[in-house]
C-alpha cells in the first residue's frame, strides 16, 4: 500500500495531539523532567519533527487497519 503523503498543516496538527497527549500524561507524575510538560508553541523543531513523526506512524497504522475491516 503506498502511503499518502500529508501536509505540513496536517503533519503539525498531528504533531500537536501527539505532544497535548504526551504533556497530560507527563503531568501525571509526581516529578515531571520540565521538558516533558513543554507545549507544542514551546518545543524546539527537532522535537516538533520527533512528535509529527509519531502522529504519521500512527495515522498509518490506522489507514492500514481500516483495509483490514
């Protein structure tokens, strides 16, 4: 299956519900690393990049699953 190629206003938003997930979750520990509760605007490109590239793996997976129905 060839996968699509997206956007940068899609790979950002993508990015964005991959990094608000990862901040509520760090929020829950008792002794959150401060890198680990920046937000999206706060991030330098390369953990931009990092967290774009984890939300297309995702999407891929679920566009691959969805042709297993």
């Amino acid at each position: 299956m060839d996968r699509p190629k997206f956007g940068k206003k899609f790979r950002d938003n993508l990015g964005r519900m991959v990094r608000e997930v990862w901040v509520e979750e760090a929020a829950k520990d008792p002794n959150p690393k401060p890198h680990h509760l920046l937000s999206w605007d706060e991030l330098d490109e390369r953990n931009k990049e990092i967290d774009c590239l984890i939300g297309e793996r995702i999407m891929y997976f679920a566009i691959e699953m969805k042709g297993d129905e």
